[in-house]
C-alpha cells in the first residue's frame, strides 16, 4: 500500500470505530432509553447487536433485490427447526468489525466475549437435524447462493436443563422476554392458514370441476426475518420464520357467541401452534398440534413463494417448477407435496396434471434418520378432521401413484400393500415419508452408509421404482463458527501457518499436514489445547463444582441422550476404569477426565435413567480419594450449541460410539475432528467417512459393522458374554449391587436388565469388550504426547471434506441445479 492509501485506510477504520462508538451511546441513550452512567450488560448487548445490526441492513436489503430481480432459481430450505445458537458474534465476525467493536466496547471497561455470553441461544431445534439446518444457511450465504430458509417462530426454544438428585428437570425456555434485536417483523408479508371445516366440490361458470375448502379456522402467519449474513462477502440472506396470530375475525365474528372476554382468551387457541417446539427427537408423538405446526409452517411459506411468482409472473406457471426448489428437512414438512397441489389446482386453477410436473419437479427431500419409531405417521382420522382438502389430495396422489405401480408390477397386490401412502388396518395412517419420495424428485441420505442402507432398506421398493431419485450429501458443519469463532487461539495459529484461505474453503485446511512432522508446530498445537482446555476446566468448575485437571486426557460425549447413542457404553468404561483403580491394577493408566452432557427427551424414560445413571456414577468416583488423580466423570447440564463453543475446542477423545447403522450421519463428530480431538467411534454415519480420511492410523475403531449388527442379533447371548469376561462380569456386578445406587436400591434394574435381554437392539455388551480395548489404544497413545499431538494435527488437516460449504455446493449443483447470485 502506498504512504497516502495506506493512510486513507486508517481514517477509513478511524471513522468505522468513531461512528460504532457513538451509535453504540446513542441506541442506549435514544434506542433503549438507558443512562449512561452504570450501563450493564444486557443494555450494553442489546445496543451493540442493534449497532451492528444497523451494518447488516444495508448488505441485506441490496441482496433482497438482486435476488427479487434475478430470474436465477432460487431455493427454499423447509423446516421446523433452525438450532442457530447467538447471533452477535458471528455477525461482528462476519462483517469484519472484531477490531472496532472492542476497542468501542473498552470504553465500557469490557471485553467482547462477556458481552457476548449476554445473549440467549436461540434453541429453535432439538439437535443434529436443526444445528444443520443452521450451519447449512452460512454456507448458503458464503457461496453466496439464492437461499430462503423457512421456520417457524417459537416462543419457547429447546427446555433449559437443570440437574436436581441426579434427575433432569426441565424449565422453559423464554429466550425472547428481552426482545430480539435480530429479527424484522413484516406484517405487510402476513398470510393466512386454513384449519379443520370441509371441503365443497362444484363446478365453475365454466364447467370445470372444483373444489372449495370452507367452514375453516383461519390463523395468521405473521413472518419475522432474521439476516443470515455471509462472511465478508456483501451477501446477507434471509431466515424467514412464522408466528401464528389469531385472525381478527377469529374473535369477532366465530367467537362472539361468548362474552368478549372469553373471546379475547379464545385467540390463545391460533397462538398457541408457535407457543413451543416438541423436544423430541427421535420418536413421534401423533399430537395433533405437531401436525399444525408442520401445515402452518408449510402453507404460510408456500404462499409466500407463489405470491412473490404471481407478482413478476402472473398466473403463468409454465416455468414453475423450474425455477424454484423445496428442500424438505426430514418429513416434517412433507405436506408441502400435497400443499403446493391444493394452491396450484384451488387457488390458481391450474389442472391436475401440470400442478403434479411442477411438484416433482421442485420437492426434494432430505431423511435424516432410520430409526423406524422416528417415521412420521399421521392418523388419517386427525388428517380429514384437521386438513380435510389436503386428505382428498393426498388420496388422489395415492390413487395414481398406485395405479402407475401396478401397470410395473402387475398382480403383485403385496407390493402395493407395502408402498401405498396409506398405511392399511383398524387406525389407517398416512406415511409422510413415502409422500415424500413420491412427491420429489430427489431423495438422499446424508452419509454413505447411511444412503446405503435407506436404499437396501427402508426404502427399497421406492429405490427399485426410482434408482435415480436417491442421493447422498454427507453433512458438513461450518468452520467459521466451530473452528474460527469457538477456537480463536486455533483460528491464529493456523492463519499463520496456512494463511487464511480455509476460512472459506476447509479443503485448504490440508496444507496443515506437513506441520504434523514439526516438533515447534506440535508444542505450539499443545499450548493452544492447553488453552482451551483451561476455559473448559472453569466451565465444568462453575456449572458442577467438579475440578478437571489439564493434565488428564479430556473423554468428551456431548449429543442427545439416546439408547442407540450409547451413552451406557461410555459409563460402562468408566466403571471399568474405577474398578481397574480400586483394584490397584492402575499400572499405565492415564489420568482422564469424562465428560457427558445432553438433553433427554421429557417423556423419554430410559433416556432420563441414563442422566441419572450418569450422575450417581460420577457422584461416587469424584468423592472416592482413590480416584482422585485418574479419573473424573461430570455430567454437565444443559448443553446447547452456545456450550458446544466451550467444549469443542478442548476435547481430546471424540465419542461417537452408536450402534453401527443407527447413527444417520452425526455432526458433532465433525467438529471435534476439526478441533483436534481423535475420535474412537464405530463404523456408523459419517465416521466411516472421517476414518477414511484421517487414515485407520489416526482413529480408534472398535465394534461390530452394520452388517455384524445384522447377524449378531440373530444369535445375541448377552449374558454369556459377561459371564466369560471377568472383567465385564465385575462391571455389572458393581452396577446391579448398588455400588452407584446405595440410596435407592435397584433403580437402575432396568437398564441393568436391557443390558442382559438377549434382544436388547443396541447390543451394548456385544461392543464392550472391544470398546474397553480401543479405549486402551487411546490411553497409550496419550501416554506419548509427541504421538498424540501429531495425530491431532493430522486429524485437522483432514477435516476439509466436513465444511457445510462443500455439502452445500453439492447440494446447489447436484440437486438444486443453482448458480451463485452475481
Ligand atoms: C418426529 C420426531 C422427530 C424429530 C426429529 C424425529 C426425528 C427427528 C430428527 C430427524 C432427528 C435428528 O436430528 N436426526 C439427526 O440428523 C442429523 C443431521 O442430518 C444427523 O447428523 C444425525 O445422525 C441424526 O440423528
């Protein structure tokens, strides 16, 4: 830069800074009304995220228009959870402001961190399937591709977790009682949401036969936009997520029977489908305000879409299809097939046929789970009572559909049976994953095997009928926000190894890899770990009481708690451990510290039995002198994305231990791999992928295969294998004698019998004694840092393929078919 340019950039930056300064005082003098004496914490969040927030207007608005103006295809990412965790840093990351905004925030006398730990996660998702949904829609915005996702706006987030006597409690989640600077409400884009009533059929002044949907509770949408902003690339995209509102005649005109205040509660009942999200993840409950949820969030955004089109095209929908693109997230939205076919034919009066081209011309659909008590079925008697019209239409897509697979298959009545959209018997039920794939034109899994075994299993008829519409996209997370963000020490020392390209293209990171082989490299690596291992020790400290040592190896298993995750698994290894240590057979063993947390769904009872499990084990070894100096467990409450910040960057073991073909992909494991830590894990979702990778070498592999799985259960004597491992055998003595349970005695049975059921589906102790041996592995390796750490490295190095960008930009070329907005 020359003398004169280079001074020009520093007023330039003066200027930012000065501006930030001073508009930082006035949101909290004029915006928030507050003195300015004495400011705390939440005031001085609240009028950094609006000044910041003001920078980002001007980016969104430009790419508003030019996406409204390009005649590009643009893309709809659907779904009922968007888990994005806090919004201040990542913005000020973004917009390239780190600089100006604390040294604006030092004249407060604080650091930008702190301010940042003021704000709430927003907990809009349960886990993997929501957290991805969030890191997709950064990608989308740093490849700067035409991306709208569609949500819905809960009151209540994800339940806050507390620990009480070793038991989850659950607390609401009120994350926006302080408002939220990050969102835009935008009544002028209100649409309005039909429930129950029935259906009319008649014929138009011009003889054609037509259906009216009427008698209906209408709700109100009401949208309110969150900006997704790209890094550092002009670009901000569009979060557009629905609040239910009564309509005004919801009160007046169905509800004035009654007295008026009657009629004012009355509105609670159309308010009430945005009230909360269902904390399930993994088995579906049939409630039919799930079901409202699901059509109002798909209803509200498909009007959105069409009317946006009518605008620029009018009732031309030739090109439709063509240029627009629903993306399913799982089949929550799975209504949006026979949605978009009642707003084309009833609405817009386009005929059956063409209505049904453009449908599968524009769905695609994404699973994210085999898991058969995961498969939404909704009761067809609740579907006609609460969607009537969508019920007809749904029939019709049957009726059709099943007579195209006959004319393939003819007399074959049995496979009929198995593909209908309507699950036969005393209680019918509609399949929404099988509207899914009939209604798309793209299915795909979202890791190899697990792409795989949705082909050969749960989908095999529809992958006969259809082998072009499956697909895989194994997940990605993104590494600005757990890499650069989560880990700034990480993010330094990598910029100046590598420079910063990785930032924006993880297949960079690789450059890394002949770093492994430097002996300073590797010690500066240890300090950074170091590091984030002393922030973790004071989170752990402050939220539990328990003190973890740097010195031990950090075990981490952080996710939902589930049976098929394993969670058992990992207690099962550590009373191994505290067994080994009051045996005295303590001889190479290093010292390590557990870690677990997760939420267990509320009415998910085995899975709160392992939270307490969890608690009384560590309870017992944490107070036990012997133990001291090798061994801690910790449960650690109330994890969330916010938390995961802390915990990533310092972990050192990654466990992702599930029984083979259960895990869909996981992400976590993504994460923990582009921080450093080496994962021991089974050959499920995507750590086949991070194996292949890393290299065998860099990974503690252990388990049955799928396939194993398969066999295994056809002959599993659970209790045989115990009896024949002494060492297994005092595991489960340990456990059913009480030694965790002294104050209520047998409250584990039932675990302890699941464990023995010789059709316990998880196969826990068919995977222990190879679990237990892995666990060895990583115990030695850790005992030669030089080893360790250069393993550690290399696992970085090879986590480029984890990058959302690099799903995302399959997903753009090989499915959406859509270009980056110039
Ligand atoms: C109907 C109740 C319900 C709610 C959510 C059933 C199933 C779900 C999700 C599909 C569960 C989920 O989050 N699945 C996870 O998706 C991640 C992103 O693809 C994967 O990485 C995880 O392996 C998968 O468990």
């Amino acid at each position: 830069m020359t003398a004169t340019l280079d001074s020009r950039f520093s007023d330039t930056c003066q200027k930012i800074l000065d501006v930030l300064e001073r508009e930082v005082e006035r949101h909290l003098a004029y915006t928030l009304g507050h003195d300015a004496t004495a400011v705390e914490g939440p005031y001085l969040y609240r009028a950094l995220a609006i000044a910041v927030r003001d920078r980002l207007v001007t980016e969104w608005r430009e790419t508003r228009a030019r996406m409204a103006a390009s005649e590009q295809k643009k893309v709809y990412y659907l779904s009922l959870e968007f888990l994005i965790g806090r919004s201040l840093s990542n913005a000020v990351a973004n917009l390239d402001l780190e600089e100006s905004v604390r040294k604006s925030l030092h004249q407060f006398g604080v650091e930008l961190e702190e301010i940042a730990e003021e704000e709430q996660d927003a907990g809009l998702g349960n886990g993997g399937l929501g957290r991805l949904a969030a890191c997709f829609l950064d990608s989308c915005a740093n490849l700067q591709l035409p991306v709208v996702g569609y949500g819905l706006r809960y009151e209540y987030g994800m339940f806050h977790q507390r620990i009480e006597n070793g038991r989850q409690v659950e607390n609401p989640d009120h994350w926006l009682r302080d408002g939220n600077p990050w969102e835009f409400e935008r009544t002028e884009s209100a649409r309005r949401v039909h429930f129950y009533g029935h259906t009319e059929h008649y014929r138009s002044e011009d003889g054609i036969a037509k259906v009216r949907w009427s008698g209906c509770h209408d709700v109100l949408a009401m949208p309110f936009d969150l900006p997704i902003p790209g890094y550092r690339n002009g670009t901000v995209n569009t979060l557009r997520l629905w609040k239910a509102l009564a309509t005004d005649e919801f009160d007046l005109d169905e509800f004035n029977a009654g007295s008026y205040t009657e009629a004012v509660a009355a509105k609670n009942m159309a308010e009430q489908i945005t009230m909360v999200l269902y904390p399930n993840d993994s088995s579906e409950n049939g409630k039919e305000l799930r079901l409202k949820q699901q059509y109002f969030l798909v209803s509200a955004s498909l009007q959105d879409v069409l009317a946006e089109w009518v605008k620029t095209h009018g009732e031309d929908f030739s090109e439709f299809g063509s240029s627009n693109c629903f993306q399913l997230n799982d089949t929550h939205p799975a209504c949006a097939v026979p949605e978009l076919m009642r707003l084309l034919i009833d609405e817009h009066d386009v005929e059956w046929e063409q209505a049904w081209s453009i449908v599968r011309k524009c769905m695609a659909y994404t699973n994210h789970t085999l898991l058969p008590e995961a498969l939404e079925r909704w009761s067809v008697r609740l579907f006609s009572n609460l969607l009537p019209r969508l019920l007809e239409i749904i029939y019709e897509i049957n009726a059709r559909f099943l007579a195209e697979v006959a004319e393939q298959f003819p007399g074959d009545a049995e496979v009929l049976r198995r593909v209908s959209l309507i699950e036969d018997g005393e209680h019918p039920h509609v399949r929404m994953a099988y509207l899914a794939i009939v209604g798309s034109f793209s299915v795909n899994g979202v890791a190899g095997l697990h792409t795989k075994l949705l082909k050969e299993g749960l989908f095999k008829d529809f992958h006969t009928l259809w082998p072009d519409k499956f697909n895989n996209k194994t997940n990605g997370v993104t590494q600005r926000r757990w890499l650069a963000h989560c880990n700034p020490k990480l993010r330094d020392l990598l910029i100046e190894s590598i420079g910063p390209e990785w930032q924006t293209d993880l297949s960079h990171i690789s450059k890394l890899a002949p770093f492994a082989a430097d002996a300073g490299f590797r010690d500066r690596w240890r300090v950074v770990k170091q590091h984030n291992k002393q922030r973790l020790i004071q989170t752990v400290k402050r939220e539990t009481g328990v003190e973890f040592s740097d010195s031990a190896l950090f075990d981490v298993q952080v996710k939902r708690i589930h049976e098929y995750k394993r969670q058992l698994l990992n207690v099962l290894h550590a009373i191994h451990l505290y067994d080994r240590i009051q045996r005295g057979e303590t001889a190479g063993m290093i010292s390590r510290c557990i870690l677990i947390g997760g939420k267990a769904a509320p009415g998910y009872h085995v899975a709160k039995l392992i939270v307490k499990l969890v608690n009384d084990v560590s309870q017992v070894i944490n107070n036990d002198p012997a133990a001291h100096d090798l061994l801690k467990v910790v449960f650690l409450p109330n994890y969330r994305v916010s938390a995961m910040e802390v915990i990533c960057p310092a972990a050192e073991l990654s466990e992702q231990i599930s029984t083979a073909g259960k895990e869909a992909s996981g992400t976590g494991n993504m994460k923990f791999m582009m921080n450093g830590a080496l994962t021991i894990g089974t050959l499920d979702g995507a750590n086949i992928e991070i194996r292949e990778h890393a290299g065998d070498e860099n990974f503690f592999l252990f388990g049955l295969d799928a396939a194993g799985v398969a066999t295994t259960r056809t002959n599993y004597r659970p209790n045989e294998i115990i009896a024949a491992d002494p060492e297994i055998e005092r595991i489960m003595q340990m456990l059913e004698g009480g030694v965790f349970s002294r104050s209520e005695p047998g409250i584990f049975s039932m675990l302890t019998t699941g464990l023995r059921n010789p059709h316990d589906p998880w196969l826990t102790i068919a995977d222990l004694r190879s679990f237990i041996d892995a666990q060895k592995r990583a115990n030695d390796a850790y005992r030669d840092p030089d080893h360790w750490n250069t393993m550690s490295i290399l696992n970085t190095a090879s986590s480029g393929w984890f990058a959302s960008d690099r799903t995302i930009g399959q997903y753009a070329e090989e499915i959406w078919n859509v270009k980056p907005l110039s």
